[in-house]
C-alpha cells in the first residue's frame, strides 16, 4: 500500500466524472474514466492505483473549485461523455498531456452550443477562415467532434461553430488559454484589414499570398503573447533602408499589435514583417505583370 493516495468522494457527477478531496497534498481533484462514478457514493474513497482512473487534475483554488462544483453540476451526462470521445480524438492526434482546464472548458462550452443551436440562435465566427489555414490538424479533429456532437444531439452544427471547437482543440494541446486564441484572431483580422486599406488590395482568403500572409502575422502576434520575442534580425539596417515603404507600413502594423496587446514589438520582428511585406507586394505585382497565355 506503500505511496497510494486515497480520495474522498465528495460529488458523483456521472458514470465517468468524480469530485474528490484528499490525497497527499489534501488538495481538491477531479477524476475522470471510464465507469470511475459507477457505484460510487459520496464519503466514499477512490485509491490513486485505480484503474478506472484516465486523468487526475487538482483545483489548486477555492474559486476554481467552486466554479468547477457549480459546471459539473449542470452538465449533461451525454456531454461528459462526448467530451470524453473528443477528447480520445485530441489524444491520438497528438499524444502528451492535455491542458487541464479543457477537461471543464470543452464541455462547458459543448453545452452552450447545444443550448444556442435548440434555440436557433446564430452562431457566427469571423476568424472561420484564418482559424482553418491557421489550425488545419485541430480543425480536422473539430469537424469530427461537430459531427458527434451532431449526431449525439440530433442537430446540425454550423461549420462557424467548427472554427470555435478548434480553438479549444488547440488549447488543450498547446496549453494556450483560448481567449488569447481569440485575441490574437481579432488582432490578426485587424492587421490583415489594414493591408488591404492601406494598399488598395483585397486577398484572395485560398491563395497562397494569403495563408502565408496570414501565417507570419499569427506568428509574430503568438509571440507577442507567449513573450517569445527574442528576435534578432542581422539584415535590420538593409531592410530600414532599401524596403521603406513596406518598413513604413510594418512600423505602423507594429503599432496596431502595441495597442491592442499593450506589449513592445521588437525592432527585428518589424524588419521580419518588412521584408515579409515586400516579398509578398513583389510576389503580386510579378503575377499582375505576368503575360497570360492564349487559349
């Protein structure tokens, strides 16, 4: 018996999902597997060598608990469960450890779209495009969760709402909070915006000039917002000096992100973007000036 935690079990949420307290740290837990609430009951002990046991996260404060008792409590069993098939799929896809806050975030989030969908509310997602180039495998698992949740549930999920799943997909894999995901969307949709303002374009949302577009300006916004900013740039000077429309308009983009983000951009991510800005104009104006050939 020697290292066993034994839990108390405090709420009996479904067949798969327990609150508990106790073990070594005497700290609040949530226990997920398979059957790991059948036959349970409340003052009850679960040992930590259980094999039912698939996932063990603590709720390291009072509010978090409080808040987890209040979700797990109106959640439906069938959502716990669909949550659980999703969550398979994420672990196949890409095995290691999940961020333990999807465990209350997905199905939170499954239950208010249910809840919108039976009540024919509109889902509406305006990153849907950047979400699918930006998160093609994450996307790919979201359309299978849309179609069990569908199916489950006997509705039709929209694809908009397919562009939300992802975000959650690929919170719990990358453990970035979704709300940057959103954040950083908003902000991404604002830079692109203004390009197109600001040079009199629009992008075609498949081409390539778009998803790569797209690509570099998610980078360096994710870097922003993880603080992965130490970047060195050795071409700065040559960039300032020989792309200056392009280093212009980067300078003011730089902008944009400081005052929607409220953090610094490096001098060399500015140059990054230039030279980016310039491979892309270049890239367009060859295609423009390209003679089409005769049918």
């Amino acid at each position: 018996m020697s290292g066993i935690e034994l839990f108390t079990v405090v709420r009996v949420i479904g067949n798969n999902v327990v609150m508990v307290t106790g073990g070594k740290k005497e700290s609040e837990y949530v226990i997920l597997g398979k059957g790991i609430g059948f036959g349970a009951k409340i003052g009850g002990t679960i040992a930590s060598d259980d094999k039912r046991i698939e996932k063990l996260f603590r709720l390291e404060d009072r509010e978090q608990w409080s808040q987890a008792h209040h979700l797990l409590e109106e959640f439906d069993p069938q959502v716990m469960e669909i949550t659980d098939q999703i969550l398979n799929l994420i672990g196949q896809e890409f095995p290691g450890t999940l961020n333990d806050k999807v465990y209350l975030a997905l199905p939170s989030h499954i239950q208010f779209t249910i809840y919108r969908i039976r009540k024919g509310m509109d889902i509406i997602n305006p990153f849907l495009e950047e979400t699918r180039i930006s998160f093609p495998k994450e996307y790919d698992i979201a359309a299978k969760a849309a179609e069990l949740i569908g199916k489950t549930f006997d509705i039709e999920v929209p694809e908009d709402e397919i562009g939300f799943l992802t975000y959650h997909v690929y919170s719990a894999v990358s453990h970035v909070p979704v709300g940057h995901l959103v954040k950083a969307s908003n902000v991404v949709g604002s830079l692109v915006k203004y390009i197109e303002e600001e040079r009199q374009v629009a992008f075609d949302r498949g081409s390539m000039d778009y998803v790569r577009l797209l690509m570099h300006l998610r980078f360096s916004v994710d870097r922003m917002l993880n603080q992965e900013i130490h970047v060195d740039n050795p071409f700065a000077e040559q960039i300032r000096s020989k792309f200056t429309q392009e280093y212009g308009l980067a300078t003011r983009l730089a902008g944009m992100m400081e005052k929607e983000l409220g953090k610094k951009v490096p001098e060399a991510e500015v140059c990054f973007l230039a030279m980016h800005l310039y491979r892309l104009f270049t890239g367009r104006l060859q295609q423009k000036n390209q003679p089409r050939e005769e049918s």
